[in-house]
C-alpha cells in the first residue's frame, strides 16, 4: 500500500472470498484494519478497528461482524473499502445480496478507493445496476488486478 493507512475489509459468507489472510499482511505492514457493522436495515455501515478475526460474531443475517466496544473509525477516514459480490463487471457494476449496505456507505465515503474482490468466474459481461449503484474502482481476482475506470484515477495512485 503506497500511502494508504487504513483499509475497510469484510468477512466472508456464503462462498466469498476470504479476507483473513490479507488482514494479517495489512497488520504486519503496520496498517490498520476496519470491518463493517450493520446498525439498522437500509443505512451506513459502521466500521470498528479489528485486531483478530476470531473475536467476529455473527450478526442477526450470520455475517461475522466487530462488537460495539471494538474501537469505532469514522467511513470518511477510511482510505480503501474491499468489497464483496455475487457478480461484478468490467466496468466496476456489483451485484450483492439486495440489501444496499455498501452502495450507501461507498456514496458517504467518496474518498476511499473501492476494490471489489472475487474469483474470476464472477466477472461478467454486464450486471444489472440502477442508479444508486455504486462502482468499484478495481477489481482484483486469483487471475489480476485490473482497473475499472469508473471513477478518477487519482484514487488508485493512494494504493499500490
């Protein structure tokens, strides 16, 4: 990470990607680590500084997420924001699981890079979006990083 200091990931349900691993690496390179909590139905999420993955719990939905009394970190701090998906496109459109959560939140954090991850075989040609979709700017899998173009570029000159 060039300038980066802190970076939002998410714990895995259902057959996404795992982040544990690049939580460790980010750690060991003195970054900070952030994990999203949902408070109510159809708002921002909150994100909490997480030292270990296995202190997680499972919310109301079964996704792992940080208690309340884990440090909080203001989204507009936040630098990156890695983000899961059932389907994504070359062109930054994400189809998740219908509930909206990290399209409000990327709209109130514009600052921070958007990377979408997930395996190859989910990038397809066009998902459906609408306009309250938000983009990712980078889509990594197993095969590549590629850039999106969907928003500045300035963005991805914060994290190499």
């Amino acid at each position: 990470m060039a300038s980066a200091t802190t970076l939002a990931l998410y714990a895995p349900i259902l057959g996404e990607l795992d982040t544990a691993a690049l939580a460790g690496h980010l750690r060991a390179r003195s970054l900070t680590v952030c994990y999203p909590c949902i408070a109510t139905r159809h708002s921002v999420l909150a994100f909490h500084v997480v030292d270990d993955e296995g202190k997680l719990v499972p919310n109301r939905l079964g996704i792992p997420e940080p208690t309340e009394d884990m440090p909080e970190f203001e989204r507009s701090q936040l630098d990156a924001i890695v983000v899961p998906g059932l389907a994504f496109d070359e062109h930054g459109g994400r189809l998740g699981w219908g509930g909206a959560y990290y399209d409000a939140t990327l709209s109130a954090a514009p600052q921070a890079l958007r990377i979408g991850i997930c395996y190859e075989i989910q990038v397809v040609t066009q998902v459906p979006t609408t306009a309250s979709d938000e983009r990712m700017d980078v889509l990594v899998t197993e095969l590549c990083a590629r850039p999106t173009g969907a928003r500045s570029t300035n963005l991805l000159r914060r994290v190499r």
